[in-house]
C-alpha cells in the first residue's frame, strides 16, 4: 500500500517537490443561486443554468480544467481537477465546498466511483503519469495499477496514456487508454492482466479514435455491458464484459466524453462541438447530450434540438447557444439535475442546470 506522500515523492516529475495535503475540510457558504431566465434543452430534459454555482476563491481553490465529477453515497459531489494545488474539490449541492485535498497530479483526468461491499472508493487517471490509482475518498493511495509493458499487455513502445476506468459487477477493473493506443484494458480486482479489446482503427467499427471513457451499463441488470466512448469517431461502442464488440451508436456532430448512466438514461458533454463543415478542438462549441432508454438522442441542452428522419438516421448537431465551451463531463443528482465540468474554458468552476 502506497500513503499519498510516498506517490508524491516517486511521481512528482519536476513539480518542485510539491507533497499532498491532508485532508482538511472547508466550509464555505456559497453565494446566493442565481438562474438564467433562459430554459434550454428539449422535451422532457430542460433545464435553467446557474453559471456560478460552482465559483470558489481561485487564489485558494484554482482550477485548470474541471475534468470530472461523481456523487458519492452522502450525496456529495467530488469533483476531479489537474490543478496541482487541489486535484479534488468536494460540493454539496448547493454549491457550498465541504472539502479539498490533492495528489499533486498534473494532468488528472479521469475519476470513477465504487463501492466495494459498503466502502466507497475512487479511482483516477492521469495520462501524463500513466498511472491509474485506487484512493479512499479522502485521498489515501490503496492501489497503483501496474503499466501494461509490465504485464505483458503492451509492448515497450506503445504508449499508454489512460483516461477513464470502470468496474464490473465482480470487481473486474476497466481502463480506456484514451490518449495511447486506444484499448480497453481489463484487470481483474487484484490488479492481474485479463485481456485488452479495441485498438486505433478509423475504419474499423470494433475500434475506436479516443478511446476518452467507458462505464458500465446495468440499465439491463441481467446483461450487464460496456459503453465505450470513441470520441473521434462520433459515437459510443458498446462490449460486452468480456471485450466482444456488440454496436455502435453514431452521433453526427458529437465528440461526446465519456457516457454517464443514470436511471434508463445516459448523459454525456460535448466536448469540442464543430460548425457545418468545420471541426476544430479549439472552437468552444460544447453542450450536453442526453440518451434514453433506446439509446436515441432525446435532448441537447445547449444545442440544436435532435432530429431522426423517416428512416431514423440522426442529423447533425451543433451547438444553438454559447452557454459552455467545451464539456468534459456532466454528473446527474438525485433530483435530476446536471452539474457541468469544463475543459479548456479558462479556468471555470462547474455550472449547475437545474430541472425545469
């Protein structure tokens, strides 16, 4: 077992030594709601934004990028940042922090809760370390997962940059390596090697472009399956638990993060978004999609409203209104509404879409 300091001083990487902080709670009122008068989204999904729900001191709580989020058994909402300073912030719905501690993980990207058996755990991702770590929820390290070239997974020159993981309902631990080479990596609850699945493929329907996230789906809990993320390419990708390739949901526009189930229905950002012919990961054209039960695109919150032609192929979506810049992940709370994180969108703390 490896205590957050220890990880700190093998991983640091020229952070200047920085060590991880104890945990130490924070509590802080937050200012009083303020909605948008605006309701986006469609049918039965719309909602009222609230831009500053999130917003904290930046000179004690900065972000870079607010990656991730999940909510815990408390209902609390532990969100994942890449700022060395504080990798995880941690709100109540109301927006009020009730805690903060890091890892100093530079590029922290990819946060996952399960409970094992009554005991809550997260697990993270940082591609830049390549590294995939088990943590309590106050930030003690149970378990570094071993590099692929390691286990005989991956040759020595592949590269290994993971950004999500998942786990299976015997513990078996996924992990999309988003930013390598683009397999879904499964492990067994011990950490040993199981099998990878996937691969870098444009034209390949069982491979992926940006592997970005996977999740496990039990919206059928006598099937349980995989939901892919293949950004890139504009769709999810659904596996079985065992790796074998079973379909492929196409989203015209949409270079979706990673999916989110909650209820029958899954939830993804936008990331970059793209103009009618334009696609550029810079161009701050993001929003919300939501999935239903079907797998068919019931809303877009932020964007343009889905459209199904006679023969039930989805047309192109784009962003309508430049509520967000670029989505990297939505969490849904027990009264179904949505807390937002951004990427790339100059530093903001997470919006929250209340439920009309």
């Amino acid at each position: 077992m490896e205590n957050r300091r220890q990880f700190v001083k093998k991983t640091s990487l020229g952070l200047g030594g920085l060590m991880a902080a104890p945990s130490v709670p924070f509590y802080i009122q937050h200012s009083k709601t303020k909605l948008s008068d605006e309701v986006i989204g469609h049918g039965d999904f719309t909602y009222r934004v609230e831009r500053a729900w999130g917003d904290l001191n930046h000179e004690k709580y900065p972000v870079k990028n607010c990656h991730e989020m999940v909510m815990d058994s408390q209902g609390r909402l532990v969100m994942l940042t890449d700022h060395v300073k504080n990798n995880i912030l941690v709100y109540d719905t109301s927006g009020k922090l009730l805690d903060s501690w890091t890892l100093n993980l530079p590029q922290a990207h990819g946060l996952s809760l399960h409970d094992e058996g009554g005991t809550e755990v997260l697990y993270i991702t940082d591609p830049s370390l390549g590294r995939v770590l088990k943590t309590t929820l106050n930030g003690k390290i149970l378990k570094v997962l071993e590099h692929p070239s390691k286990l005989g997974a991956y040759s020595e020159n592949m590269a290994y940059k993971p950004t999500e993981t998942a786990v299976g309902p015997n513990g078996d631990i996924y992990v999309a390596d988003g930013y390598g080479s683009q397999f879904i990596l499964q492990y067994d609850a011990k950490g040993n090697f199981i099998r990878k699945f996937g691969g870098d493929s444009f034209l390949n329907i069982k491979r992926f472009k940006q592997a970005h996230g996977v999740a496990l789906d039990t919206r059928d809990p006598e099937n349980p399956t995989l939901l892919c993320t293949a950004r890139i390419k504009n769709s999810f990708k659904r596996f079985s638990l065992d790796g074998e390739f079973l379909e492929d949901y196409y989203m015209p526009g949409l270079f979706v993060s990673r999916p989110v189930i909650d209820g029958e229905n899954v939830y993804s950002g936008v990331c970059f978004g793209m103009e009618k012919g334009n696609y550029n990961m810079q161009m701050n054209k993001g929003f919300v999609t939501i999935l239903d039960k079907d797998n068919k695109v019931v809303s877009n919150p932020g964007g343009t409203a889905p459209k199904y032609d006679e023969h039930g192929k989805l047309g192109l979506m784009l962003q309508e209104k430049p509520i967000f810049k670029q989505c990297h992940d939505v969490c849904i709370d027990h009264d179904k509404n949505i807390y937002v994180c951004q990427w790339n969108a100059g530093g903001i703390y997470p919006y929250k879409l209340h439920r009309v």
